[in-house]
C-alpha cells in the first residue's frame, strides 16, 4: 500500500500530511509568512552572555536569536576582517537552527548549510558523513559514486574535501548518479552565491531563504515511488511543478473534501488527546509537563487467568510500542520522555518489546535515542526538538487536551 502525503492548508497555517497505510504518520505545519529553519540573515550581535556562553543576535529588524559561542565562526564575522574575537554591533551571518517556541529565542548557528534531497552541503567544514540509516555497503557504493562526480565539479575530491564538508542522506542510496550530480552542483551553485554577496549585503538582509514546506515535506520522503502526493489546491500543485518539475494529484473532488476522505479531522483531535486507544482494549496517556513527557501504558480490562493475562499485556505492550512511536512523530514531542509498560514477567517478553520499540524509534526522521531501562521498569528517551509540537502550534493547553 503506497504511503500519502497530502499538502494543503489547516486553519492559517500551509500543512502536510504524511500518512502510512491510512494512518497520519506526521503532521508539519508552517505559516508561509514565518521564518523557516534554514533561512540565512545577516544579524547584528546585541548582547554577549558569558554566563551562558551565547550571544543574542538581531537577525532581523525586532527579531532575536540565541547565538551559542560554540556555534561562532570568526570567518562569519562581516564588518571586521581578521577579527579574533565577537563584540556587541558586529554583523555575523547566522542560519536559523530551531525556530522560536513559546517563550524561547530562534536558536542561530554560523556553521552555515545548505540541505537538498540527498544531500547537505555545509560549506567551511570538512569530510564526507553519512546518515546513520545507511549501511556500510551503501557507502561503498555511493563514495564511488561521489568519487567519480565530483572531479566534474571540482577538479578533484581533496579540493572539494579541503572547502567543503558533505551529509549524505538516506535518499541518496536509491538515486541515479546524474540526479546526485545535479543536485551537488545546484547545491554549490547555492553556497557560492550566498558566501560571495554576504559581505555586500547591509544588516538584517535575508540572504538566503529555505524552500517552502511544501518543497521541503516532499524532499524529505525517502521513496517518492511509494508515496502518492495529492493536493486539493491548484496552486501548490502549479508551484510544485515549478520548483520541482514533479506532477502531483490534483484533488477536486466538490462532493467529498480531501480532509473528509481521509478522516484527517479525527486523527488531529486523536493526535490532540490526552487518550490514545489501542486496538487489544488499552490505551495509552500523554502527559506533557515542562520538564518531560510522561506516556503511561494501560490494559483496561485484563482477563483473569495468569497465563492469558500474560499473553494480554505483552499483546497491548506491543500495540503500545508502534502506536507510542507514531504519537511522538504526529505530535512532535521532543525533549526527555518517559515510558510506562506494563509490568511483565517474561523476561523474553521484555527483550521482545524493547527490540520491537527500537524499531519503531528507528523509522522517526527526526533525532531519537533511546537512553535507558530505568531500575523502576521506566524507558527514558530523547527526541531533538526543532520545531514547536502540534499542541502548542495548534494553541492547545494541556488542560484542553484532557
């Protein structure tokens, strides 16, 4: 069954909707009129925190932004060449890494990048990495390949190497050559543009501006083949064969809506619920605090003979696993969280679900380790927080989602 990814609009906000056999699978909204993760300024530095070694930086005119010194790069530094160290009113080019949440600042970098389907080109760094998805034979592969593109673009790998480092994506495995060529060079095309107008661009100028989400949501599938995109607006398909020059599903259906074939108003309010059911009679609760998400796994009726009862709450732990996994991703929950199986005695049966959740973690695109079994039976993880989650870009309380 092949996977959808919907784009439309959600209230005021442009939306996609990733859904895997029917089921939503993430959720990414974006006001169009919002900075993106990826947009480049040139920001004037305001403030200098030694304390917490970080620099609060105008990136644009009423716009602030938290510097970590560790992310500082001397060579991003505009007004003053050969400079060794950061002052207040010095310009600096600064990416957007996390955009503003609640209360918080949008997180800057100056380690500068450029991201495309296969690959991040991330200029003034050094080596070629690759995603940790990709096995070890796929690099063999691959490394061949770049070994081959790139005296095309660069004369030979050591002077790419020496000016440039390289992120290899997970798409990448499933590309043709000349696709990876072709984006290497609109990628270097990108950077070169960017780094040799910086210098002569004033304060609070946008360099640089990250692709729509739209764009984005569809560079970030690993397998278009196996995912339908479907939009019911005929501008996003106009401007995806614009700026993509793919062909999407135009939906126009006036009797049934897009959101109504695929049941997305139910899945968001379930997405936006304290309750989750699973299949077996459980379900699950989602506490989000400020310090950590809490999930706790609950049988609901259990039968009452001890082997059947066993076998029941392996069965709902296992539901509760892949539906655990799935919330995180369609929420956005990021931070340190805290999972509460129940208790079972089996000590295979233990193994089992910890090898089927890691699984399942596994499959998230965004960053998420699983740390520990804690004394108590908890399973603590963390999930790298990029955006805010659905609840809080929805305006949802945790006393509304009760």
């Amino acid at each position: 069954m092949k996977n959808q990814l919907l784009l439309t609009t959600y209230q005021d906000y442009d939306a996609a909707f990733l859904l895997e056999e029917g089921q939503l699978a993430q959720i990414s909204l974006e006001k169009s009129d919002q900075d993106k993760i990826g947009d480049i300024y040139i920001g004037k530095v305001k403030n200098i925190a030694g304390n917490l070694s970080a620099a609060f930086v105008e990136y644009k005119k009423g716009c602030m932004g938290f510097l970590p010194l560790a992310d500082l790069r001397m060579s991003a530094i505009l007004n003053r060449r050969d400079a060794n160290e950061l002052k207040c009113e010095d310009e600096v080019l600064v990416q957007i890494a996390k955009e503003p949440i609640k209360t918080k600042d949008a997180a800057l970098t100056c380690d500068i990048s450029f991201a495309g389907t296969y690959f991040v080109l991330v200029p003034k760094s050094h080596g070629i990495h690759y995603s940790k998805k990709i096995t070890e034979q796929q690099k063999q592969i691959l490394w061949q390949m770049l070994d081959k593109i790139m005296p095309m673009l660069f004369g030979n790998l050591a002077v790419f190497l020496d000016r440039y480092g390289l992120i290899v994506r997970t798409n990448a495995v499933l590309a043709e050559e000349t696709i990876l060529f072709q984006e290497l060079h609109d990628l270097f095309h990108k950077a070169s543009k960017v780094l040799q107008t910086a210098d002569k661009r004033t304060v609070y100028s946008c360099i640089y501006r990250e692709a729509d989400l739209f764009e984005q949501a569809i560079r970030n599938q690993y397998d278009l083949e196996d995912t339908e995109i479907i939009t019911d607006q005929a501008k996003i398909a106009a401007k995806i064969q614009e700026s993509m020059g793919l062909t999407i599903r135009l939906y126009e259906d006036k009797q049934l809506s897009l959101f109504a074939l695929y049941g997305l108003k139910g899945q968001i309010e379930n997405a936006l619920s304290r309750r989750v059911w699973l299949k077996s009679g459980g379900y699950l609760i989602i506490d989000p605090t400020e310090a950590l998400t809490v999930i706790d796994v609950n049988t609901g009726k259990a039968p009452g003979k001890k082997k059947e009862r066993e076998a029941f709450y392996f069965q709902t732990n296992k539901e509760a696993a892949i539906e655990t996994a799935r919330q995180l991703r369609v929420r956005n929950i990021s931070g340190m969280i805290l999972i509460d199986f129940i208790n079972m005695e089996s000590k295979a049966d233990q193994e089992t679900l910890l090898t089927l959740f890691k699984e399942q973690l596994r499959k998230d695109p965004i960053q998420t380790v699983f740390v520990d079994l804690t004394r108590l039976g908890l399973i603590e993880i963390t999930r790298k927080k990029t955006a805010a989650s659905l609840a809080e870009k929805l305006g949802r309380s945790r006393k509304e989602t009760l």
